[in-house]
C-alpha cells in the first residue's frame, strides 16, 4: 500500500508552534457527561418488599422507560416513537394509571378501565400534536389487594413469577415474534434472534380502543414477581434471571439484573420492578 502523508493545516500550525516554542492553545474538554448510578428505590408495604430500578443502558442517549409505583401498584412502561414520544408515553401512562387508580379497591374491572382511560388521554394526545406522532407505550403492571394480584398487561413489557422455585413468564408478549411463535411458524430460538423482534402488536396510546390483557393469582408468601423492560430480556436469559432473582433480596437482585443486562451489551433501557411477598415472621 502506498501511504502519502501530508500535512494538513492542524499539524502544520503544531509545528510551527513547536519552532517557536509557543505554548499549544488549550483545546477545552468535551464537557463529560457525569454519569450517575441508578437508585434502587426499596419499597416496604403490605407484607411485601419491592425494589425498583431503571437505567439509560450504555447506547441509547435517552430513557425512555418508566417505573410504575403506586398504592399497592408496581410495572414498567417502555415508550417509544419520535423524538419526545416515548418519553411522553411512559411517562404519561405511569402518571395517569398512578392517579387513575389511587384510593381504588383493586379489581379486573378498575384495571381495565383505567387502561382504557390511559390509553384514550395518549391517544387523544397525539392526535392533537404532531410531534407526538407515533408514540405508544408497553405498560405491564401488577396491583394487590390484600388476597390477590391483579395483572395488567399491554405490549412486550413482560410480568414473571418465581414461586416454589419455579420461574415462568405469566404474560405473553404482544411482539410479532412472538404472535408467530404462539401460531407455531418460528421456534423460540428463531423468536430470539430475529431480527423483527422489535416490532410489538399492541401499545398504549397508539389506536383509539385498547385490547389488555387482564389476570388475576392469588397472593402467597415467598412469592417473587418481576415486571421488566425488553432491556433486561432481550439481553439476559431467563435462566439468568432467576438465578439472580432466587439468591438475592429484592434490593441487590435489581442491581445485578440492571448489571447484567449492561454486561450483555445494553443496548436499551433497562427497567426491573422486583415484588416479593415476605414469609410471615414467626
Ligand atoms: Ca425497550
């Protein structure tokens, strides 16, 4: 290979200068974005104890995910579309189904209403400014009265149990992979790794009407539930997850599922809610 070096002005004034032995102007730093450590919010109430995180990951230069906490009210909401559309999405999801369902006995019924009414306020939303164009959300949430928990559920957000050591995934994930999985025309390897994996069937706040999907499971001690973001799945394994999930308390467990989805690239946000039903103290 034939390499030409030349000088390009830059060097050519460094040189001059070196000459003369003029001191090189001060190229000021880029200002370093400091860049601070998620907090882990612990939450005790009811018999449970609850750990909720949410982290940019190490790609995306914005968070679009939001934690949902309220009475008794634990999720996520993973936004998307536009420039500010998926903030203003999570954002006014976890806002309006907080407020919607605070002083509520929960049921079926309030959850689904309040979805509804959620989704009508971003679409309307939307509607009126278009800037907000094509925004919606995921909003996956778990919400206890004192004998149950009721499970709200929209887009591929997803909602787990650990119970008895066993660790499965209660929600299924309004993705088009996963539409195709259920209807047998892709394996869960081929699901994994595909590359629509992105591409989600259902959101809050995209279409006038709103399907949820709506369950109930009775409440017992020990139990663990986990409502997260595509962040943390689509980097760690379940496998990973319940490992991490099944040794540690709440608290730490957050930390090392946000670290371990950053390790496996962090390639989006990463948002964990952590639900554990405390063992009655003897
Ligand atoms: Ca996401």
């Amino acid at each position: 290979m034939n390499h030409k070096f030349r000088f390009n002005k830059e060097s050519m004034d460094r040189i001059k200068r070196f000459m003369t032995g003029e001191e090189p102007p001060q190229t000021p730093e880029p200002p370093q974005e400091e860049e601070q450590p998620s907090q882990v919010e612990v939450v005790r109430e009811g018999g449970l104890c609850a750990a909720l995180l949410t982290d940019i990951g190490c790609v995306r230069v914005s968070n679009q995910d939001a934690l949902v906490k309220g009475e008794m009210l634990f999720g996520v909401a993973d936004g998307m579309g536009g420039h500010n559309g998926g903030e203003t999405a999570s954002a006014g999801a976890r806002d309006g189904l907080v407020s919607l369902l605070e002083g509520k006995q929960p049921s079926v019924d309030a959850l689904r209403t309040a979805f509804k009414a959620v989704n009508h306020r971003l679409y309307l939303q939307q509607q009126e400014d278009e800037s907000l164009s094509g925004m919606g959300t995921t909003l996956s949430v778990v919400w206890l009265s004192e004998n149950y928990v009721y499970i709200g559920h929209v887009g591929d957000s997803r909602v787990y149990l650990l119970r008895d050591g066993e660790f499965r995934q209660v929600t299924d994930d309004h993705s088009l992979v996963a539409e195709l999985e259920r209807l047998g025309q892709l394996t869960h390897e081929q699901a994994l790794h595909h590359p629509m994996k992105n591409v989600i069937t259902r959101a809050v706040g995209t279409e006038e009407t709103i399907d949820t999907d709506l369950m109930v499971e009775e409440r017992r001690k020990g139990d663990t539930w986990l409502i997260c973001s595509d962040g943390l799945t689509g980097m760690v394994s379940d496998k990973s997850i319940e490992a991490i999930i099944s040794a540690n308390e709440v608290e730490k467990a957050a930390e090392l599922l946000v670290e371990a989805a950053r390790k496996g690239g962090g390639r989006d946000n990463i948002s964990v809610a952590l639900v554990r039903e405390e063992e009655a103290a003897e």
